[in-house]
C-alpha cells in the first residue's frame, strides 16, 4: 500500500482548518465566556466581603452600642439606688427629728399637765388647811387671840427702825387715823387695850379706829395713811399660793 503525500496533505490542511475553526469560533468564545464568569464571580465575591466588612463594623457597632447602654442603663441604677436610698435616709432622718419633737412635745405637756395637778392639789390642800385652822381658830376666845396677834404686831414695830415707825406715822390724824382690821370683831376690852400698847409701841397718841374683815382668817391688818402692815393667814396663803412657801403666817408691807 502507497503513502499519498497528498491526501495526507489535504488532511492536515482540513485539521488546521478544523483547529482554526474551533479556535475561532468555540475556543475563544468559551474562553471568553469562562473570563467573564470570573470576573463576574470575582466582583460578587468582592461585594460579598465588602458586605460582609460591613456587616461586621455594624456588628461591633451594634455591640459597642449595647454595652455603652448596659454601663449607662447600670450607671443610672445605681444613681437612682443612691438617690433612693439618700432620700430614704433624709425621710428617716426627718421622720427621727419629728418624732423626736413629738416625744419631747408630749413629756412638756405631760410635765406641765403634772404640774398644773401637783399646784391643783397643793392650792386644794391649802384651801382645806385654812379652812381647818379657820375652824379651829374660831373656836378659841377672842380676846385670846386678839392678845397673841398684838404681841406680834409690839414686837415688830419694836425690831422696825426708828425711820420706818416714823414714815408709818406721817399723815396719821383725827380725820386719818390708823385703823386695826381683824379676821374677827374684837371685843371692847380688847379694842381698849389694843390702843393703849399701840400708841405705847409707836410713842404717839394717834389715833386708832377698829373693823373687820372675815376674809383674813387670822391676825390683823395695820392701815397707815402710805402703808398697809399685813401679820394675817390671808397674806400667807397667799404666799403659799403663788410661791409655795413655808406655811407659816408672814409680815408684808405694802405701800398704798
């Protein structure tokens, strides 16, 4: 069997053709399709990592903001647990004060409602006693008593110095004498002699009138023209009244 150098020839020539061809029209387009298809994926891949950069700066974003509002939501908690418990220690504080002007409020009433009671029954009780003694007194003679409250009345005009018995004198005359009030009545005896030791005690005739005054339970008063000498219970409860004194009678001169 022969070679034919021609038809080989044709042959190759027909494979170049063919080579051609599909280099032309099948290669170059596939090849161009595969280029654009990775571009295409390259620029979608592109995309992908720029969407998801920023996804992720949102993430943290997002993160940075929920922690920046857990510290601000924990910061004003805490404010607010402080501010709640400082207003709660000022209302305690305000409530203690209160309370505590309340209490004191109470024990000053208290302490002066007990002390009104204790004065209460102090002046009852001296009321009572003077009653009692008023009683009793009046049961002993007149002239009796009269005696006793003149002896009184000699010794403290004795102990007065001279310038007080001289003041108690001025203005003493017949139209203005020196009167001697008694819790009782006294007898003519006692009137006469009253007189004549008076007038001795002071070292003047003055003269000298009598009258009554029941509500001096006991003693006498003495009636100058300026000055009134008190030697009476009355003047003594009085005392004790209003300074709760001792309960004996006591001596007050007043100027008129």
């Amino acid at each position: 069997m022969g070679f034919d150098w021609r038809t080989f020839a044709l042959q190759a020539a027909n494979f170049a053709v063919l080579v051609w061809l599909l280099h032309r029209f099948l290669y170059r387009p596939l090849l161009a399709v595969i280029a654009a298809r990775k571009a295409q994926i390259a620029k979608e891949y592109e995309q992908s990592a720029a969407v998801s950069a920023n996804a992720q700066a949102q993430l943290a974003s997002a993160t940075a903001e929920r922690h920046r509002i857990t510290a601000e939501r924990d910061s004003i908690l805490k404010a607010a647990a402080a501010q709640a418990e400082q207003t709660g220690a000022a209302q305690r504080a305000e409530a203690s004060l209160q309370a505590t002007a309340l209490l004191d409020d109470a024990r000053k009433r208290l302490a002066a409602e007990r002390a009104a009671a204790l004065a209460e029954a102090r002046r009852i009780a001296v009321d009572l006693a003077a009653d009692m003694a008023g009683r009793l007194i009046r049961e002993i003679p007149a002239e009796l008593r009269a005696q006793a409250w003149l002896e009184r009345v000699e010794r403290h005009l004795a102990t007065a110095p001279a310038p007080e018995r001289a003041d108690l004198m001025l203005g003493i005359s017949a139209d203005n004498p020196m009167r001697i009030v008694s819790a009782t009545a006294l007898p003519e005896t006692s009137q006469a002699l009253w007189r004549t030791r008076l007038q001795h005690a002071l070292g003047t005739q003055a003269p000298i009138e009598f009258a009554s005054d029941p509500d001096l339970v006991a003693g006498v008063e003495l009636h100058f023209p300026g000055a009134i000498l008190r030697l009476t219970w009355q003047a003594s409860l009085e005392s004790l009244r209003s300074e709760l004194a001792s309960p004996e009678s006591s001596i007050h001169v007043d100027p008129r």
